[in-house]
C-alpha cells in the first residue's frame, strides 16, 4: 500500500510537469498539421478518399505518439539527473523501483492523453469528411497506444543510463527494427547458416513486435477481426512493457548520480 | 555501533572511472567520522574536496566502492535509512512547472504523510522560509535564493530527526544568511541533528558543535570546535626590554617559540599553558618586566589552513 502511495505520487507530479510543458503543445499542433495535410491529400488522390483520411490518419496519429514519447522520453530520467531535480526525491525513503514505475506512469499517462486528443481529432475527421467511425479503427488506435506505450517505456530505459543523443539512437534502431521484424522472421526461415540464424532468432526474440499492433488495413477496409488479434497483441504488450520496466528498475538501480 | 549516532561513516571510500581507459580517480580515502543526535557537524573543505560525494554515499544517490555509512543505525542502501532525513542540495532545483504548494504535497506523500497533515505542514513551512504570497506560482521564475528556500521547505517536511544540507549559504545574500543562521539555531534547540557541509568557515564558527575537515577526499581532521580551533591557540606574552638579554634569548630560540623583538618589548608567542608558565619562571630569572599576557584564540581559518597545510607535508 505505501508502494502504491509513492508510485502515485511520482505519477502524479511527473504528469503535472509533462503536461504543462509546451513542448508537448508543440507536438501536438504540429500531428494536428500533418492530419489536416492528410486530408487535402486525400482530395486530390484518384482512389477512394474517405479510406485514404483513415489511412493516412492512423499513421499520423501512431507516428506522432511515438515521436512524442522518444522526444520527450530520452530526456525524462536524463534531464532529471542533470538538473539535479531527482537529489531531493531520491532522498525521500523512496526506492529506486517505485520511482522507475512512477515515472513510467505518469510519462506513460501524458503522453496517452496527448495521443488520444490527436485521435479524437482523427475521428471527428473522419466523422465529417470520412467513412464514419467503425470498430475497427477504435481497435487500430487501441493497439497502435500499445506500440506508442512501449516506446515510452524503451525511451525511459535508455534515457536512465545515457545521454538523449544515444537513447534516441537507440529507440529509433528497435523502432525500426521493430517495425520489420516479420522480414528478420522471413530471413530466418530462408537462412540455412546456423551460426548467423541463432544471432538473428536472438535478435528477433529480443526486439519489440510491432507488427502485432498494426491493423490499419483491417481498420481501413473495415475487414473482419478476431478476439485473439486484439488479446494476444494485448498481452504481448503487457508482458513487453514489465520486462522493460524490470530491466529499467535493474539499471538504474546500480546508477550513481552525478 | 552507538545508539547515539545519527551518522555514522566507517572508512568509506569511493573511486570513479573516467573515460575510454576507465582511469580510476580516488573522490573519498578511508573517510570515517560519526554525528551525534542533536549536535551541529560542520562539513568543511574546499571545492572538490569530497563533501558532496560524501552526502552522496550518506543518500544513497551513490554507492561507496569501500566501507559502509548508516543513518540511525540502517544501512545507507537501504531507503527506510531515510524516513527520518529530511536534505537540502547544494544548488536546489525542482520542477520547474509546478508551484511550491505542489512540491511540498509531493515531497510530503513520499514521505508517507497524510493529506491534513501535508496541508498543515506545508503552510507552516511556507511560513518558516518567507515564501507566503508566493506558493502558488510555478517555480521557473525563482531566483536562486527562493530555490533555497523551497529547498529548506521540502527538506523539513517530513519533520525529520537529521537535516543533511549541502552549501545551504551558498547563493544567499546577507539578509538570507542571517536568517538561515536563525532557522539553523531554531532547528538545533528543537533538538534536530544537523549535518552541513561548507567553505565558508564563518559559517561552521558561529553554528557547529563539531567539525570535519576533509581534504582531496580525506578526512584529515574531526573534533570538537574548540579542539580544533584550541590546536592553533595559545598566549602572547610581552616583555620590557631591559638592555641585553642574552641569555634569555638564547634559551628562548632554543624552545622553538615564536619570538619577535622591538626598541623596547620581546614578544613571545607560546603554544600553551605549561609553555606560558616555563616562559614567565625564565623572564623573572632573567630580571624581565612581564608588560602584558594575551591569550591567543586563532579562527577556524586559520585552524583550517593549519591542516591542510599540516596534510600536504
């Protein structure tokens, strides 16, 4: 109980702190830009435009999640050490895990709340220049918080032992990685080296799946989804995110502070 | 270990490696000392001597390669250590989007407060640091010198047995400082231990019951005020001159005192009593007029470059 007292604490002011920083504002108008640009775009395509707004929007809305959990994430843990803003707080009886979660929490709750604001714009566009809202694209955007979820947390990782140039280095090299990881599957399976095809399971093993939580086709062309399409991306996400914050808590747990 | 002790540091040592070549850099050397319940433990040293790091080993907001430290008798490592610290950085820095009302309700939820008792501290505390009219802004405006204060605040709110501050005069202005002298003796008669580390002696003089000297990371002396200051006191005695002194001055050279000579006085400067005693027994032998006699009392500055100097040889 006093565990959740602290890590709600922690939460809490490092959503406060989140959310009253402009910079968050930024992001936000500048997705909000791009959305709209989707739109005129889709005016001028030759297909069918309604599914392009979706389309472009759902890749918009996903992207801009991630953009604002690796910008702001690299420095979350990093600008704390080097503002010595984390002295005093760490030298409250609060243990470093609590602290790890905490932060987590409340950097994971600000940036949801920027993303489902740039999603409800996505949906009043496609409720008025689109195909209406469907199932399907509130599932789309459910999963797609997932992978934006995840890189909050791998970006918090990073930036609790290095600098942001190298947390953002990082971050993007498994976003992308990430983002093909099916292909390193297919690579594999044609791969008849044994040396290079157990370096390559490896990798793949320990780079995030992103592929799971993208069903953007499904939720364009309004295609049929199963249960388990939504449970198992949903629990892979949750296992994911508790092995990043375990290895987060390990790392930091060992780090002096400057 | 004491049950009396608030601190207590036993012959810590911490090396940092820098660089590509990882080259070892000694911060601390063996560090050993002990803080009494209720008592005032001056920090002293200079820039980069090691009192930072050492507050870092006593927080543990870093881990000593050798040695151990405990609070109240719990391990340093361990964060209940701290239930009862409250500490204040050297150069305070909070978020800088939420207000002084908002920092306090944190730090007092870290410290497992309840939500009466957050409020009530909280605008006391307010009260104690002269930020009323003010808690409610965010702090990006503040000037170093209210950081301070928002610094003390939070260090206090959890009430806590020991205050560990790192440089608190560091950045105030002569109003601040005499202030904070204030809240410093207020604190001390509430019967709170007081751990302050500092390079500006005057400070340690007019507040601490004790003090460290720590140097390139060692400690190289802890004590009492007064044994510190007394290892660099002694008597000054003045003597008419009363022609050619020869054999008084001959055996004044020989006891390795300091002795300085003008038209009409000897002036000798003796380490301490037994000194003072053998000093006058030789003068009246030697027919001298005793002018006068005055007790030499050094500062801490000068008790303090003693030994460093005393380390460097």
């Amino acid at each position: 109980m006093e565990a959740l007292n602290r890590i709600s604490a922690v939460a809490l002011t490092t959503f406060r702190e989140t959310i009253r920083n402009k910079v968050l504002l930024h992001l936000f108008g500048f997705a909000a830009a791009m959305m709209v640009l989707g739109w005129v775009v889709s005016n001028w395509s030759l297909g069918e435009p309604e599914k392009i707004i979706a389309d472009i929007g759902l890749s918009v809305t996903t992207l801009s999640g991630v953009a604002i959990a690796l910008f702001s994430g690299i420095v979350l843990v990093w600008g704390e050490v080097e503002q010595k803003t984390i002295l005093p707080i760490l030298a409250k009886p609060l243990p470093r895990r609590d602290y790890v979660v905490g932060k987590l929490v409340g950097f994971g709750g600000a940036v949801s709340i920027v993303y489902a604001g740039m999603n409800l714009l996505l949906l009043l566009l496609l409720l008025v220049f689109g195909e209406g809202i469907t199932a399907n694209i509130l599932f789309s955007i459910y999963l797609s918080w997932w992978e934006v979820l995840i890189i909050t947390a791998l970006a918090l990782l990073f930036s609790s032992f290095s600098s942001p140039t190298l947390s953002a280095l990082y971050t993007v090299m498994l976003f992308v990685a990430g983002r093909f990881s099916e292909d390193i599957r297919i690579y594999i399976s044609d791969n008849p080296l044994a040396y290079s095809r157990w370096i390559l399971e490896s990798v793949y093993a320990i780079i995030p799946h992103f592929g799971a939580f993208n069903i953007r086709l499904e939720a364009v062309h309004n295609l049929q989804l199963t249960s388990g399409r939504l449970l198992i991306p949903s629990l892979y996400g949750l296992a994911y995110l508790t092995v990043i914050v375990v290895l987060t808590t390990i790392v930091f747990r060992r780090r002096d502070l400057a | 270990m004491p049950d009396s002790s608030a601190i207590l540091v036993d012959s810590i040592g911490k090396t940092y490696y820098l660089g590509v070549r990882r080259r070892p850099v000694e911060a601390l050397r063996k560090v050993s000392f002990e803080v009494r319940q209720g008592e005032v433990y001056a920090f002293l040293g200079l820039n980069g001597a090691g009192k930072t790091t050492t507050i870092k080993m006593l927080l543990d907001h870093a881990r000593p390669s050798t040695g151990r430290c405990s609070l109240f008798g719990i391990d340093s490592r361990i964060p209940a250590s701290r239930t009862r610290v409250g500490y204040m950085p050297d150069l305070p820095n909070f978020y800088r989007f939420l207000s002084t009302t908002e920092q306090l309700d944190y730090f007092g939820r870290l410290h497992g407060l309840g939500k009466a008792e957050r409020l009530d501290r909280s605008r006391r505390l307010i009260q104690l640091v002269g930020l009323q009219g003010r808690e409610n802004e965010p702090l990006k405006g503040f000037s170093r010198g209210m950081l301070q204060r928002v610094g003390l605040a939070q260090a206090l709110i959890g009430d806590p047995a020991l205050l560990i501050l790192d440089e608190p005069l560091g950045g105030l202005d002569p109003m601040g400082r005499f202030e904070f002298h204030k809240i410093i003796s207020d604190l001390k008669a509430e019967g709170r231990t007081i751990f302050f580390s500092s390079h500006i002696l005057e400070d340690a003089e007019r507040v601490a019951d004790r003090v460290g000297i720590i140097h390139q990371g060692t400690l190289v002396a802890s004590g009492r005020m007064a044994e510190i200051v007394m290892k660099e006191s002694g008597f000054r005695i003045e003597f008419r001159r009363s022609g050619i002194d020869q054999p008084f001055d001959t055996i004044v050279a020989a006891k390795d005192w300091q002795v300085s000579y003008d038209e009409s006085l000897v002036t000798i400067t003796v380490p301490d009593e037994s000194s003072l005693t053998l000093a006058l027994a030789m003068a009246v032998q030697a027919n001298l007029a005793v002018y006068t006699v005055t007790p030499v009392r050094s500062t801490l500055e000068q008790a303090f470059i003693s030994e460093l100097e005393k380390w460097k040889h």
